[in-house]
C-alpha cells in the first residue's frame, strides 16, 4: 500500500478544515483535548484525524487505532466515514467501539484470565437492573439503611475486589457481586460490572495489558465530556505510561449525563494524567447564523468564557426560526403540532423524517398524547425509544446486523440500487476478510452477490408484504452471510442470547412495518423510518440533527428541575435547541404546567417569542 506524504495529505471527502482542525490533526506527538461545541463536526474530524494517520503511515500496519463512542450508532457511524475515505486494508485497522462495547469484547476473549471469584463463564447473562431491582436486592438482603442511587453508583465505581466488610454500603456491594454470580442458575452481568472484571482483567494480567499497549498505539474517544469515573479508571489502567497518544473530543456545555456518574471534571482529568494539549474548534457547520446567535446565549449562560461559533450553514427556511409555542390544553396542543407538520410536508417545506419531536422523558406517554392527532392528518409518528422485543427501535437500527441485512434486502426489493449494492459488497468483503488486492476473490464475492441479488428478488416476488412474510424474507437475507459469520465478526454477537436479542428485534420490526407497507420496498422505508416523524428524549437525540425540532413540554411540571442552579438541566435545554439546522420549537401547555420564565428571559435578547395557536397556524 502506497503511503502519502505527511506535508502532501489532504482532507478525504471534504474541501477543507479550520486551521484549529489542522492543528488538532497534526498533533501527533502527544495527546489532544479537541473541545468543540454543537455542530462544529467533531466526528468528521475524528474521522479526517484518523484516516491521516493511516494513509501517511503515522500509525503503521500492522498497529490499530481504538476509538470509543458513548453510543452504538456513533461508533457505527465513525466507523463508515472511515471506511469511505481509506483502502480497505487501512480502514480494517480502525477499531471503532462503544465503550461497554469494548469492554465486553475483552471480557468474551480473556474472560478465563479474571482472577476468581469474579472469574464469569462464557455463557453469562446481561442485564440492565434499575432502581427498582437495587430497591429490591438492598431490601430483601436486609440492607435498609443504603441510599438506593449511591448503591448502584458503588455498583459502578467499586474496584474489585470488594472486601465483604468495613461500611454497609461496601457489604452490600459485595453482597450484590456474590449474588449476580451465585443465587441463580446463570451469572448474571450489567455493562458497569463488566467494565470493573475488564479493570480487575488488564490490572492483574500483564500479558494482555502488554497486548493492549502493543495494538493500539493511538486512542480516540468521543463525546468526552460523559465519561464516568469508572470509565476513566479504566482508560487509565489500561493506557497510562504506555506511550499511547490520545485524542479526546466533546463539550462540557453538553455535558447531561452527571447523573448517570459522568465526571463533572473529566476535562481537567483528562489533561492532568494524559497531559493534553488543549484546541478548541470555532465552526458550527449545523446551524445557520440566526440559529447559532440564540445558541451563542444559552452557551454563555453555561460558560461566559466560550467562544462566539462561526456559522457555516445556510439559512433555507422564512418566518421565525426559533419560538414557545403557547397552548391552553394538551388536546389544542397536539391538534396543532400535527396540524402546523403536516402544513409544512405539504407544501414541501421539510420530509416528515426530518423532523423531530423530543421529550425530556416520558417517550412512551407523549406518544400516546400525539398520535391519534398525528395519525388524523396523515402523519407517522415513530417513537424510537419503544422496545420491540428486548431492544429500543433506536438502537436495533443501530446494529451491524441490522445495517446489513437490511442492504441486502434492499438489493433485494429493487432492479437497481447502487448505494446498497456497494454497501452490501463491502459488507461481504470484511465478513470473508478478502483482500482488496485478491482480485480472484472480489470476483468470487460479486458472483455470489449477483446469484443471492437474483434469489431475493425471486423470494420477494413470490412473497406477498404483509406480515407473515417477514420472518421468511428476514431468513433468506441472514442465511446468506450467515449467523455464525456475522458471530465471529462482531465481538457483541459473540454470544448467542446477544445475537438473538438484535436478531428478534429485527424480525419483530420488520413485521410491523409491513401492516403499513404496500411493497417490499415501502417496509423497508418505514423499518429506516423515511416518512415519520421521531419522537425521542434529549438523551437519545444527542448526536443527531434535524432539519427542524420540537422540544415538547417547556413548561415547569414537564421539566420541574430546569432551575437556574441545575447546570446539566440547561445542558440539557442546550443539547435539545442545537439538534435544529434550521429550526427549534418549544411548546408550553398551560394545562399541563407554567412557564419556566427564566428561560424566557434568557431568550428573549435574541427574539424568542411566545406564539399563540392562532398565530401559529394562520402565519
């Protein structure tokens, strides 16, 4: 493989970087604390960043770049900008997972070498226990005086091993760890345990700690500002002194997780152990201008010190960008959202899918509140939080297995479709390892490619879409490349209730899309969810962006802790407006709560305005 000159690379798949970018990218001598607010791009970045080490052989065959996510689809998505932009053989070094991810594929491959007794077998179990199951264990294991909360955060943060002993909160973090192994026939695991076995696993084992410093060279990690202590912990057992540079990107102003154990310092501790230099990027290339001056507000409200962003984007959109929609009852509430919506599809202003409705919590009620109006005027409302099976819509899209059945049966359902074509070609590629440069075996994959695109279309036409055809279809498409392919590939199919839980979510999906669908083609639509609106918390949408946002529910029952002194409240307010390249909404029901005038106040400099329902519709 030809390398390229450091002095003659150039950006893969866009015109250009900030100069702050091109610093951040150079810098490969020691580790970078890239802070970057809404829309300035971080993930191209960490895509352009990486790409430039592998084509100018900064990071040498046969070494690894790790990079870790908060979220799946992040993690997916860094990996296929990646992947666009390098040979296959480079792209194929870039080893980009989420952090529980990660951990839980060393847990899978070096299980055996956990020091006893947290030694777990390989068929362990995931769960994800709640307050209400801690609520249960404290109680029935006569633990009535540990704070439930503060018991699932020692959950987290604890380093085994835990000595049965000393205070009642560590007996009863002891006492949990022994029941998870020992009272029920399996041994059941949440990620946050798996994350301490891994920090016990690398902490004890110099073997694979070695392995670890000799593979990844370099470390990428995403969203920073949400790492927890745990997290950190464990990056640090496993890369401190080892030489690795790091290169951590994210926004303190987006930092909403503190309740889930987020470090409230993880800047400032990230630079102390790693010694960070620190590079702030200034372009938002999301948001226009009209839109980045309101954001510019609420920033300095979090931060005084930060930067004004420049505008990158264009403004597309007449009429006011940014305001509270005033409501007096939840019916008008809902009648009109779905009526202003269905307004601006029809006049082609914005495609249902770009447009998102999202909820502090609650997904599910909010749901039940908007869809009969929504489903009056024609509208698809999909609420990507709901499970199907075992697994949230949003994170079944998410899945490598997921990605890839469905572009094989998109070859499927249409005569032609390049993109899928491509995409499923590259698929079969990294499933049978196939070097680029075999020309014998890329010849050999795109025959069976051809032959299985021939057979599906066969399949489809002679399967009616409705519903009791999923499973078959769904079949056709995984019996292809194969459950125990797709098994070995990927570190989270490993084990088989993992790869079932993704692999029935699919199915069920697939089914209740086709109640919906005319055609093959029209299911898989609605199952990528073209045509609807998403509904979804903050929490989920971070990451994303929308043509247009509606914030549901600014009022003071809705959201009772956005209070003047809760930081990651207006984080989370800030996270909620700059999803909006275009436009952001904020509806407020007096039936249901008052106004959190505060904010109001805040906005106001910049034109935010309250419109009634009347002006709402009639504008």
């Amino acid at each position: 493989m030809t390398l390229v000159l450091r002095e003659k690379w150039k950006p893969q798949g866009v015109d250009d970087l900030e100069p702050r970018a091109w610093e951040a990218l150079r810098q490969t001598e020691r580790s970078v604390l890239v802070t970057a607010g809404a829309g300035a791009g971080k993930t191209e970045f960490l895509a352009q960043k990486a790409t430039y080490l592998l084509q100018t052989g900064l990071c040498p065959a046969p070494k690894r770049i790790l990079a870790i996510s908060f979220k799946r689809d992040a993690a997916r998505n860094l990996a296929e900008r990646v992947a666009k932009r390098c040979p296959a053989e480079q792209a194929r070094r870039f080893n980009s997972y989420t952090f529980d991810a990660f951990a839980k594929s060393l847990v899978d491959r070096f299980g055996a070498a956990v020091p006893e007794p947290y030694c777990p077998p390989a068929d362990y179990r995931i769960v994800m226990p709640g307050r209400r199951d801690y609520t249960h264990f404290l109680g029935t294991h006569g633990f009535h005086g540990v704070n439930t909360d503060t018991f699932g955060r020692a959950i987290a943060g604890a380093r085994l091993p835990v000595a049965n002993e000393g205070s009642a909160l560590q007996r009863s973090v002891a006492a949990y760890w022994h029941a998870q192994y020992n009272a029920q026939d399996e041994v059941l695991l949440s990620f946050p345990m798996i994350n301490r076995l891994v920090e016990l696993l690398i902490r004890e084992n110099p073997s694979i700690l070695k392995a670890l410093h000799l593979t990844y060279p370099v470390v990428f990690l995403d969203e920073f500002q949400d790492t927890t202590f745990a997290q950190f912990q464990l990056l640090r057992t496993a890369f401190e002194g080892s030489g690795a540079t790091f290169t951590a990107v994210g926004d303190n102003k987006q930092r909403i997780m503190v309740w889930a154990g987020a470090m409230p310092d993880a800047f400032a501790q990230f630079e102390q152990h790693f010694a960070a230099q620190r590079i702030s990027l200034v372009c938002n290339w999301r948001s226009h201008e009209d839109l980045v001056r309101i954001q510019h507000i609420i920033a300095s409200r979090i931060d005084p010190t930060v930067e004004e962003p420049e505008a990158r984007a264009a403004r597309l959109v007449d009429g006011d960008v940014a305001g509270i929609w005033e409501f007096e009852s939840e019916d008008e509430e809902s009648g009109c959202l779905a009526e202003w919506i269905e307004r601006e599809v029809r006049t082609s202003t914005v495609a249902p899918h770009d447009v998102a409705i999202l909820v502090r919590m609650h997904a599910d009620e909010v749901e039940r509140q908007l869809a009969p109006a929504f489903i009056e005027r024609g509208l698809r409302l999909r609420n990507v939080a709901r499970n199907v099976g075992d697994i949230a819509i949003q994170d079944l899209l998410g899945e490598d297995l997921t990605q890839i059945l469905l572009r094989l049966m998109r070859v499927g359902a249409a005569m032609r479709s390049p993109e899928n074509w491509n995409g499923a070609l590259l698929d079969l590629q990294f499933l049978e390892a196939v070097d680029p440069a075999d020309e014998m075996g890329q010849q050999s994959v795109r025959e069976r490619l051809q032959k299985f695109a021939r057979e599906m279309r066969r399949i489809l036409r002679h399967l009616a879409p409705v519903p009791e055809s999923a499973r078959e279809a769904a079949q056709a498409a995984l019996d292809f490349v194969g459950a125990e392919v797709l098994r070995r590939a990927f570190p989270s199919y490993q084990r088989q209730s993992d790869f079932d839980r993704v692999w029935n979510g699919f199915r069920l999906l697939l089914q209740e899309c086709l109640q919906h669908a005319e055609s093959w083609s029209g299911a898989l639509d609605e199952f990528e969810g073209l045509g609807q609106i998403a509904l979804m918390t903050i929490h989920k949408s971070k990451g994303l962006e929308f043509h247009t946002i509606i914030f549901y529910g600014l009022d003071n029952q809705s959201w009772w802790s956005l209070t003047p002194d809760r930081e990651e409240e207006l984080n989370s307010f800030f996270v909620a407006f700059t999803r909006a390249k275009q436009r952001a909404f904020f509806t407020l029901c007096t039936e249901r709560g008052q106004p959190v005038v505060w904010i109001e106040r805040l906005l106001a400099p910049a034109g935010v305005r309250r419109i009634n329902s009347v002006d709402l519709l009639n504008e």
